[in-house]
C-alpha cells in the first residue's frame, strides 16, 4: 500500500508542475487568434491537438478537482482553463475534427486522441459541483457533442488509429448512448487485432505506438464490452518486458516508425500496465508498471493521462499488488513460430497491388528479432531493419551494425534469422534486374501518338532480364571476450560496401588506424576501441578497400560516432567484439530462459 501512496503522490506533484509550466505558456492576448491556447515551447504556436492545449487542461482538471492538489479550485486556474475551453471550440472546425497542425488537416483520428483524453477529463469536472468550472464543463461537452459526425464518418491513416478511432467512439457511445457510434467502433474492430502471438504490433513501435495501440483496447474492451481486445495487450506487454535495456530505455533499433533509434524509457507504459495489473491482479504487469513508475516524469499526452486516470479508478492507488522479479538474464526470440512468409504469400490477393496512400503497408511486420540481457549487457538482433544488431555494454552503446552497398543502392535488411547454439545467422537476398519492351499487343494508343508519356506505358508487363542477386550473410557468435561478427558476400562481384559501426555521441572513439573524414570516421585498418564511462567495446580490424565516403541511400544518423570499413565483393570479414569486464550486482538475477 505503501508504494500506491508513494506512486499517486508523486503523480500529484508532478501533475501541479506542468499544471504550473502549461500556465506559463497559455497566450493571455485577447486580440490573438490563440487567445486561451497554450503555445507550443517549440513553435509558439497554439494547437487543439492531443499534445497541446487540451494536454495542458487536463493537466489543470486533474489540479482543480483533486483535494490533495495544491491548485485545488484555484480561481485563476479555473478561469484558465475557461479560456482554454473557449480556444479549442474556435479551433474546432464546423465538421467536428480538428487540425493539429504539423500535418493531417481536418483529422479524424487526431480528433480521436483529443475526444479520448477530453471525455475522461469531462468526467471529472461533471462530478464536481464548484461554480468556476461549470463553464469550462459545458464547453468541453459541447466540444465532445460536436466530435460525432466527423468520428461516425472519419477514417484513419495508420494501423493504431483504428484502435484509437475505436476508444474514441467508445467514449462517445458512453456520453451520448448513441447506438451508430458502437456500431462504427464495431466497424473498425472488425478488421481483426495486427499483433503477432508473441505481441508485436504491425509498427514495431516499442517507443511510441506499441503503448497507444495497449491503452486503446483496454479502453475499447472496457467501454464496448469486448473483454477479448485485452489479449493483445497483455500479449505486448509480456513481450515489453524483454525490450528493456539496463538503463531503462526501450528497444527502439527496429522501429517502423518515428521512434527508430530514439531514446524512449517505460513511462508511456505506466497506465497500460498498472490498469492491466489491477484488471488481471498480474505481478508481472505489476513489475511492468513499477518500473514505467521509476522513469515518469510528466503525467503523460492526453488520452495517456495517469494522474486522470488515478482520480477517476480508485482501485489503481487503493490496490497493492506485489510486483514479479523482471528478468535481466535471458534469451528470447520475439517471432520466431510467426508465419509471415504465409501471410506475404497472401497479399498479392488483397487487390491493392501494394498501394496505399498517407501510410505503409509495414510488410517488415512479424520479422523475427533476437533478444538477450547478461545484466548490464544488452543485445538485440534484428531483420528487416536497417541494422542488423545492436549492443549495449554498461554506458557503452554500439547503436547499430549496418551494411550498406552500391546493389540497390542502400542498407541491407536481413531477411531471415536462425538461431544457432551460441549465436544467430542472418542471410539476405536482394535481386535487381532490367525491363525489356512491352509488346505490342499490350501498348497503349499514346505509344504511337505524337507524345507518348512514360507513365502511360503498362510498365507491369515488362519482361524482366538480366537478374542480379546479391547474397549476404551475417554470423553472430558468442566468444569468451563479447561476440565474433563475420560477414561474408561472394556475388556479384566488384561491389562496393560499407559496413557502418554506429556508437553513442557521448563515448570516446579511438585507434591507431581510424582516420576522421568530416561527420564520419574511416576505420582503415588495426584495432578500434570506443568507451564510456568505466565500459568499453574494442573490436578487431578495419579495412579501406575502397575511397567512398558514403553510398547512395546509407546517411549516416546525427548525433552519433560512425565508424566505416570499406570493402570490395567477393569478401569474408572477422570482426572480433570484446567487451569490458562486466561489474556483477548483487540484485542481477540468474534466470535464463528461450521463448517464442
């Protein structure tokens, strides 16, 4: 219980602070047309989206209604969040969406991020009867009432919108009891749930969407009686637990979207798992949850609202559940039974031709990826990714080990992992051919006109000749100092490659044969050691068969230290990994185990 009381204070007082920081940014300029907005620190614009003003009100609900804040019916937060009441019906557009600003114009599913955090917020003012904030709740109800024809009609652009268009509804249908809003939510839910059985959704999204996707269904379940839309979640939550590296930070080498390579701790995953904690009366989402605990620092976006959600479900502070252990020793392969090559047999049959508009078709979804924690050690292994592997070692970051060649031109994706007694092998097959004429039966009347535009021409019925594939392979053993990395690739000939060490900013990189070119640093021959604080990484050896400094489509990231060996097809190339002494801990458990 205690831990319940520690959690919900600390959620009280980090809730009054950025209640406090939203005051400081509010434009309190009657003549402005964001009058009552709160700018955005980056832009200085006021926005009605899920990350913006709204955000910022319910920051200021959750104070003014709650005892044990010290805004507690303060007038003047009250008249703030009147004005900021006012600013999101102005910027509500006549069909009922909003815009948020940096792109989706009249938005149906950023509506529905703002409609499920409002209509939770809403909830708390309607329960409370205090005078100043009776106008604010009629403009928030009003603004709800006038989201339905747009989320009735409104379609989406990505997968996890359909679940967020779902909650959206839900929330509605529990405002309004209009029936059509449950039959639209029905609608979307009956596309069928994108999450392989090992719990991973269709983005790969470990930082950012994998978490909306979990606290959308719970919320859909919940509000449409649907008790079966909480298996993916708890299926993705088991499977977070393995995507966690020592210091915290989540998994984000593969991502599919704008999470890739970006640092993101558990905190977007604090709600999820402490109301599937107490849904399931589940230690191990407990752990889950306590862990999310120790990196929050903000209450969370708007529909991801902690502190809302503290005040509106008792049970999450009144409910102690002892938390499980979580592993920080195990083998585990995320995907590996998945049968994706199946279901990407199947998808010439969906009639799209592999079109799709304002979105990604995401056909990297189920690719098997190997995990591993020894402690302060952290390796992830990956395929169809830009990178191939990723390691961590104490403060020491290897961010990525990426090929790339001048075949397509680009990075390299693996297509296919196997997982061997002490490493993993990968292999991937690229192929790239030319296109004869198209025939003359198939020609199209502009071909014989005076203009005969290329984008006329029946390009799919080119015959193809001359195919080309280049084959790589990738092993990744274990050895007594760290890992051997070999990587081999016989065919085609002559082709120019680069394999790309990609290191922390924040460590130090050197070696007799690394020579600094500009944003990168050539490893040309000898060894190459990188540190960071008392951990180190020293690999064995470079090489420069060739002078480019970057291929086609192989931009190195900012913010980082690339180190880059130059190689000529055919080739065969040992890289020797070491890695520090690791320093046990006492509380670093033993388990080992192999799933999936």
């Amino acid at each position: 219980m205690e831990g319940m009381t520690r959690m919900y204070s600390t959620l009280v007082k980090i809730n009054d602070e950025w209640a406090q920081e939203g005051a400081g940014r509010q434009i309190m300029d009657s003549t402005s047309r964001y009058y009552g907005g709160v700018a955005d620190s980056e832009n200085g614009i006021a926005w009605p989206s899920h990350g913006g003003t709204p955000m910022i009100m319910a920051l200021w609900i959750a104070a003014l209604v709650n005892k044990d804040s010290k805004y507690y019916h303060n007038n003047e937060l009250a008249l703030r969040l009147e004005l900021g009441s006012e600013f999101m019906l102005r910027s509500q557009h006549a069909d009922g969406t909003i815009s948020p600003g940096w792109t989706n114009m009249h938005s149906p599913p950023d509506t529905a991020f703002v409609v499920v955090g409002l209509a939770q917020a809403y909830e708390l003012l309607k329960m409370d009867e205090w005078e100043p904030l009776q106008k604010a709740a009629s403009n928030t109800l009003l603004f709800l009432e006038r989201t339905i024809p747009a989320l009735l009609t409104g379609g989406c652009h990505t997968p996890n919108h359909r679940w967020v268009l779902s909650a959206a509804l839900g929330f509605l249908y529990k405002l309004s009891g209009n029936e059509a809003l449950k039959v639209r939510a029905n609608e979307w839910l009956a596309e069928g749930m994108d999450c392989t059985e090992d719990g991973e959704w269709t983005e790969r999204s470990n930082g950012i969407y994998n978490s909306v996707s979990d606290v959308m269904l719970f919320h859909a379940a919940e509000l449409l009686d649907k008790k079966e839309l909480l298996e993916p979640v708890r299926r993705n939550l088991k499977m977070m637990a393995y995507m966690i590296h020592p210091n915290g930070e989540v998994v984000t080498d593969y991502s599919g979207r704008q999470d890739f390579g970006n640092s993101f701790t558990m905190d977007s995953y604090f709600l999820v798992s402490r109301l599937m904690a107490v849904h399931d009366q589940d230690p191990h989402f407990e752990a889950i949850a306590e862990l999310a605990g120790q990196t929050l620092k903000h209450p969370g976006w708007l529909p991801n609202n902690a502190m809302i959600s503290y005040l509106l479900r008792p049970e999450l502070r009144e409910q102690p559940i002892p938390p499980a252990e979580l592993l920080t020793n195990y083998r585990v392969v995320v995907n590996r039974d998945f049968e994706r090559e199946r279901y990407l047999g199947e998808m010439e049959g969906a009639g799209h031709h592999g079109i799709i508009y304002h979105s990604r078709l995401h056909p990297d979804f189920g690719a098997p990826v190997a995990r591993e924690r020894d402690g302060q050690t952290s390796l992830t292994v990956m395929t169809e990714s830009s990178s191939m592997f990723a390691l961590r070692h104490g403060q020491a970051r290897l961010l990525a080990v990426q090929i790339g060649t001048s075949f397509e031109p680009g990075f390299v994706k693996m297509n296919d992992l196997e997982v061997l007694e002490h490493g993993y092998r990968l292999t991937a097959v690229e192929s790239k051919g030319y296109y004869g004429p198209i025939k003359k039966k198939d020609l199209p009347q502009s071909a014989s006109s005076p203009v005969s535009p290329w984008y006329l021409l029946p390009h799919h019925l080119r015959e193809t000749t001359h195919l080309q594939q280049h084959h790589v392979e990738a092993k990744l053993m274990k050895s007594e100092l760290g890992w051997q990395l070999t990587i081999s690739c016989d065919e085609p000939e002559s082709l120019m490659t680069q394999v790309i060490f990609v290191f922390g900013e924040e460590g130090k990189l050197t070696g007799d044969g690394i020579v600094p070119e500009a944003d990168i640093n050539f490893w040309k021959q000898g060894t190459a050691h990188y540190a960071a604080g008392d951990d180190w990484i020293e690999m064995d050896s470079g090489a420069h068969e060739h002078l480019v400094k970057t291929l086609r489509n192989t931009s190195v990231p900012s913010g980082c230290k690339a180190l880059i060996v130059n190689l000529m097809t055919p080739y065969r190339k040992t890289f020797d990994i070491k890695l520090s002494p690791k320093k046990m801990k006492e509380d670093e458990a033993a388990d080992r185990e192999l799933i999936g």
